[in-house]
C-alpha cells in the first residue's frame, strides 16, 4: 500500500484502541512498585478511548479532520503522566499532517516521528527506558528505513516500526534499573506498543477488536417517564454562533436522553427533553452562550416532580483568587474545602482526573487567578496541560504531589497577598512538608533489593519504601520514627477507609509519648492508603 486515507487511518485508530483496551491490566501489572495504584494501562486506556470517541462521533473519512479530533480528543482526555504523551504524541503526528488528504509512508513516518519530538518537549526532565524512549527509537528508526527502503509502503514502515518498537521496549530494564530490579519492561512503553501493534494489524487486514464490550440492555417499552425533564434557554455569544451546528447538537443529545424539543431562535437555543444526566446536557449547552433560564424537574415513577431551579441564571461577580484541589475520601474532600478550595476534583492513585476534568473545574471557579494543586505527581502533567488551554485565566499549576502538600498549601494561602507573593508562600510550605503513606502490596516483588511479598505492609516515605512487615501497626511506627526528627513541629495523621478509629488512636498516642509535636488527626476515608503521615 503506497497511501493511507481518512477511512484506512481510522480503521487503524480502532484497532489500536481495541488491542490496548483489551491488555490495559496486562499494562497496568508492570507497575514497579507493588501497591494497588497501577493505572498506566487504564490511563493510556481512557485517553486513546476519549480520542477515538470524538473521532467516531465526528463521521468524518477526512484524514485531516480525523487527526485533529483525535488530537483534540486525546488532549482533554488525557490522563496520568502516561496518558498526557500519548496526547503529545499524536497532537505532533496531527501538526506534521497537514493538511493532507493522504499519507505515503514516508509522510507517515515524518508524522510519527514529529510526534515524538513534541513529546520529549512536553516533559520538563525526560526520562529514558520510558515510553519517550520507545517512541523515538521505534520512529527514528523505521524513519531511516522508509528513507532507504522507499517502495516498502505503509505495510513494510508499519512493519518495521512494531519491530523496532519491540527491541527498544525489551531494552527499557537496561537504561532504568529499578525495571531490571523487578523483572518488568516499562509501562507506558508497553501500551504505546499495543497502539502500534493495532495499527499493524489493521494494515495486515486482521484488525483487532475489544474483546470484553459490554452487552448494552435494551430499554423496557414503557408509557412511564423516568430521569429529569430538563429545559433551558440559551443566548448564544459570537463564538458558539460561529460553532453552533444543529445536527451535531441533536446527534449529542439524543446520546443524553430523549423526547427531544429543540428550538433555534436566530442567536437563541431553547430546549426541553427528558434524561438521566442533566448535568451533561448543560455542561452541552454552556458551549455555545450564556444561560437566561434552567428548570430541572424529577420525573422518576412514584415521585412528585420537584423543580430544582427555575430562575434566570445569574452571573457570578468574578473574584480575585480560586483554588482547584484533587483529593479521593470524603473527609479530606472535606477538608480541602473548610481549607478555601473552590472546587475538589475526584482523583488520586488509580483514578487520575483527566485535562477535561480540570477544565470543567476552572469553568466553575470565577476567579482571575486560579491555583490548581494536583496532590499527586501522575497528575501534574494533566492539570498543566488543562492550564495551557484555558484561555482569559490566569492559571498556577502548584506541583504538590500528596495530600498533606496540597492542605499545607491551602492553609498557607492568604487572600490579601499578591499572586507573587502566595506563589512562594504556598511553594515554601509544600517544600517543608514530608509525606508517608501506609499500604499493602498486591504482588511479590525485588525493590531497592528488598524483598516484597503479596500482602506485606508498606511505609512509603515520599517516593521509597522504607518500611515492610507483616503487620500495619508496625509498619505505621517504624515509618512515624523515619519521618519525625528534632526539627519536626506538626504531625497530621489522616485515617483512610480500611483503618479503625483504635488503630488511629494507638498511633496518635505513640507519636505522643515519644515526641514533642502536635498531632492533628483527620478522618479521610481515602482508599489504597491506611493512613496518611505528614509531618511538618
């Protein structure tokens, strides 16, 4: 095959997506430390998901307009650090496209390889035996290939670049250690692997297809109306005037629900419709203009409708200052809150917030200035790249990498100081902040030469674990006597969900006895963690 078009591309970009999703907990069992966190393969799963669900949604057999949607699709669907290149990745192949309604191998390959290049840019301390390594060793050298071999077409560069991407995956334990250590490739390498494997299979007329799709349930026939009758009536601004297509709109809403009114009124939308996820039907609306009136009414069977707004919408007075905090466990939700946090998005370990996510969340603080604390460093990537898009706010991206980081932050924060000057305040106190977490291991494994069994107990102290044992009590002692030293003035113990309110107070008691600080223990109610230990 000397050219690809839309369609061929597309096809490509399905069996892709189905050959990952169908080995992400394959990806996700390389994780190299053994704690109940890894998610590479879910992330690099939910973003190529999102990309090639607005692909789908588009119809187009443009190759143009599939490589756009794809890259726009990826970017705000990104997750995890993972998930954040692959984005970069084809957010390059889409640049170097250009235009073109098809692809000779070599114009592929330049694609490929001018995508990994924004990669590498988009990390601020690239890391090799990583996926960056794998995507450009693989386009680099099935690029010098397609050049001395230019009648191998689309099948012999394809060929050549799962190869390639093979050995420098296979070769990923010699540049990083800690994969040799635990008998693993890296992560994000094996699933880019799994994209390119797709894509080849397609080519070779054998494409892949997800294997565990879930039976949709047909809908019972019934005369009796269930979910929200939703209604609303849009104004809408220049931009959503110019972006505004009613057949994409009905496409969309009919995905949301049915028994569809929609009215167009020169620059005003009216609608009325029954569904279950009102607030995807307005999160729809609010593209395209401003709200002058929302009514949601509660039509599920046996329940007397109750009108939940029905009042023009009024414009919020823009503040000076917002904060957007990432946190998993209803207590320390709570927490960020009492703590002047404008809006807690759900995340953290095994659920990474997406771009989209941080996005939807600055829309919802109407603030001039907006500090986003991600509170975990899988995140940072996603809640930067959310800040590169938001345009008319000014966006800081706090690099905290834990909880007890993100709530020193908060708490540091003041309202009367410039944006300057809260910057490094909020900087210095997550810089005097050390972070433990207690946990389990899900595997048997070798870290920093230690041996590590399924069901053993960790102390992580930042990033290391320092501490194994069979018992979780031990194993939070040991740790608190790692993290406390002479210097040391505050410590907050966060109890997580599978922890009991003696456990908490056995521990709150030793620190007492044996140290001169403050203890300041939290309900959290957060998962994989049993507690969380800052000391400060």
């Amino acid at each position: 095959m000397e050219k690809i078009n839309g369609k061929i591309l597309r096809d490509m970009l399905e069996s892709g997506s189905s050959n990952l999703n169908n080995h992400k907990k394959d990806v996700d069992a390389l994780n190299v430390f053994p704690v109940p966190d890894g998610d590479t393969g879910t992330n690099m799963s939910l973003t190529f998901t999102n990309g090639i669900n607005e692909v789908r949604k588009s119809g187009s057999d443009s190759l143009p307009v599939i490589a756009k949607t794809l890259s726009r699709g990826l970017l705000m669907g990104a997750r995890g650090n993972s998930g954040v290149i692959l984005s970069q990745i084809f957010r390059g192949f889409n640049q170097a496209v250009a235009g073109r309604e098809e692809l000779t191998a070599a114009e592929f390959a330049e694609a490929m390889l001018n995508g990994s290049k924004l990669a590498y840019k988009a990390v601020m301390r690239p890391v090799e035996g990583t996926i960056l390594t794998v995507i450009r060793e693989s386009s680099e050298n099935a690029n010098a290939f397609i050049q001395e071999n230019p009648d191998a077409g689309i099948e012999g560069y394809m060929n050549c670049m799962v190869a390639e991407a093979q050995k420098s995956l296979d070769n990923t334990p010699e540049l990083l250690p800690v994969l040799k250590e635990a008998h693993v490739v890296d992560s994000g390498g094996s699933g880019l692997l799994k994209i390119l494997e797709g894509f080849k299979a397609s080519l070779d007329g054998n494409p892949f297809v997800e294997s565990a799709k879930i039976p949709v349930k047909k809908e019972e026939k019934s005369e009796k109306a269930s979910g929200y009758r939703t209604e609303f009536i849009l104004e809408m601004n220049d931009a959503g005037m110019k972006s505004f297509n009613e057949e994409r709109i009905r496409k969309n809403l009919s995905r949301l629900g049915n028994k569809i009114t929609l009215i167009i009124d020169d620059n005003v939308i009216k609608l009325r419709m029954n569904t279950m996820m009102p607030g995807d039907v307005l999160t729809l609306g609010q593209r395209y203009g401003e709200f002058k009136k929302v009514q949601i009414e509660n039509i599920q069977d046996d329940l007397k409708p109750s009108i939940i707004q029905d009042e023009p919408v009024k414009k919020v007075e823009e503040k000076e200052y917002g904060i957007i905090s990432v946190a998993a466990g209803d207590g320390i939700r709570k927490l960020f809150t009492e703590y002047r946090t404008d809006v807690v998005v759900s995340g953290g370990q095994t659920m990474n917030p997406s771009t989209n996510d941080f996005v939807e969340a600055i829309k919802k603080v109407p603030a001039r200035h907006i500090f986003i604390l991600p509170n975990n460093s899988n995140i940072i990537m996603a809640a930067k790249q959310a800040a590169d898009v938001t345009e008319g706010k000014d966006i800081i991206v706090l690099e905290t990498k834990s909880i007890p980081q993100g709530l020193s932050a908060c708490i540091s924060f003041n309202p009367d100081a410039s944006v300057d000057e809260n910057t490094e305040m909020m900087k210095d106190a997550i810089a005097n902040v050390r972070t433990g977490q207690v946990t389990y291991a899900i595997k048997d494994t070798s870290v920093d030469g230690r041996e590590i069994h399924q069901g053993d107990y960790m102390g992580l102290f930042d990033k290391d674990i320092v501490v194994i044992d069979k018992d979780k009590m031990t194993t939070a002692k040991q740790l608190i006597e790692k993290m406390i030293d002479e210097d040391s003035e505050i410590v907050t113990l966060i109890k997580g969900e599978d922890a009991t309110d003696e456990e908490c107070a056995e521990l709150e008691e030793f620190i007492s006895e044996n140290y001169e600080t403050d203890v300041d223990v939290q309900n959290g109610g957060q998962p994989v963690y049993s507690f969380i230990i800052g000391v400060e």
